[in-house]
C-alpha cells in the first residue's frame, strides 16, 4: 500500500495510461480524484468503488482554467488535501509543420501543455503543505524523431522541460515534479490512430517494428513507472523513459 492515506488526482483517468493510473493508484491504497473530459468515461469510479477503494469523478477540459481549478477544488471539499497530480491526459493529431492545420497545433498545446501548466498552478499550494509530487506525461517522441508527429512531439519536449523547470522551482518546498516518458502503448488512443489507416493492420506492425522489443507496451506497464516516480522519494526532475528501447 504504497499510496495509503494519500490522495491522488488523476486527468486523462477514463481510459488507456489514465484508466490504468487510477486504478493502481488505488489498489496502491490512494483515494483518487478522476479527471476526463468525457463524462462516459466516469464508469472508472465504479470500477474502482466495486474494488472496495474510493474515488470521485470530475468532468471538463483540463485545458480550461475553469476545469483545472475546479478539479483542485473538488479535491480539497472532498478529501481536505493533495499528496499525487498524476498529469496524463494528452491527445495525438498526426502531422508534419507544413501541413498541420494552426487549429491543430493550438489544441495539441492546449490539451498536452496548458493542461499541465494550469492541473500544477492550481495544484502546487496544497502539494507544498503535504510536500507531495507531480508526474507529467511525456513521450519517446520528445527525445526522438518520428514522423508525423510534428505538434506532439512539440508538446512533449515541451512537458519533458517544463518538468524539469518545476522541479528547480519547488524543490525548496519538499514537491518533487518527474516526468515519464512511454513509447507507442496499445491502447484505444493508439487503436483510433490506426484505424484511419487504409490498412490498420499493416499500420500496427509497422508501428510496432519501430519498437525494439518488438511489442507494445501496455497502460498497465506506464502505470507502474508513474507510481514508481510518484513513490521514489530521491527522484525530482527525472525524466524516465518507459519505451521498449525505442529511444536507446
């Protein structure tokens, strides 16, 4: 039980990499506040209530103010404190600089950048009185080229500093900010992108040959490194890469 006593909040919670955070988290002994822009996805709690573990679901865009500031506050009316910020939602609009449209460049920032910036601002005061930890998202694409990732890669490399950035700045106040970044994970993010292909089949292995272990890795997997980032008390400022070799 690694998290008892501990409450977590969790975006990007209702399904993939999130879904599985939330629900280690839990297991691990945390009462987790799951944050999803789809109010479908609110089953999570459910699932994490029918486990016998506490949860509360919280709806928006973590890319609006408003949303971030309330998922903050929903947690404090709810559970009085904030020990984990586990900043995982994120979305994936394939694309080179000469042909991403400005809207889709805009929305990649707002969803896999401001979101952070705006779940931490909200988040760092109550983190500094349990002297708690964020975990930021990244990705291999920070590190390594791909192609067609134009405006994700941009946004993870943007994560990947601002993590580091965060972890000078409130170090001083006991809250330790690390940074995962996964390769390509089998997830229904990852199954969408592949079936806009005129061949998802022969896109899935093109993708997994990319990969040096010659698989996916699986939401359960990242989980298990966010948790160990949001555990290892030695780490601030670490980026971890969780990428079957893919940036080796």
């Amino acid at each position: 039980m690694k998290l008892e006593g501990k409450v977590a909040i969790v975006t990007g919670a209702g399904a993939g990499i999130g879904a599985a955070t939330s629900l280690l988290f839990a297991r691990e002994g945390a009462k987790v506040v799951c944050a999803s822009l789809l109010e479908s996805e609110a089953e999570i709690v459910d699932q994490i209530r029918a486990a016998g573990s506490e949860a509360i679901f919280v709806q928006g865009d973590v890319a609006s103010e408003e949303t971030a500031r309330g998922i903050i506050e929903q947690a404090i009316e709810t559970y009085g404190q904030v020990d984990v910020v586990a900043n995982i939602a994120g979305i994936v609009i394939p694309g080179r600089v000469d042909n991403t449209e400005t809207g889709s460049w805009d929305k990649t920032m707002a969803v896999n950048v401001r979101s952070v910036f705006l779940v931490s601002k909200y988040a760092l005061p109550y983190l500094a009185q349990t002297h708690g930890v964020i975990v930021n998202v990244g990705s291999s694409v920070a590190i390594k080229g791909v192609k067609d990732r134009a405006s994700y890669s941009a946004s993870k490399g943007a994560v990947v500093s601002l993590t580091r950035a965060m972890a000078m700045d409130h170090v001083e106040e006991g809250v330790r900010v690390n940074c995962i970044c996964p390769g390509t994970v089998d997830s229904p993010s990852l199954q969408q992108r592949l079936d806009a292909f005129d061949d998802p089949d022969a896109a899935r292995a093109q993708f997994i040959a990319r990969q040096p272990l010659k698989r996916f890795g699986t939401p359960e997997e990242i989980a298990e490194g966010i948790l160990y980032l949001a555990t290892a008390e030695f780490c601030t400022g670490t980026v971890l890469s969780v990428d079957g070799g893919m940036t080796m």
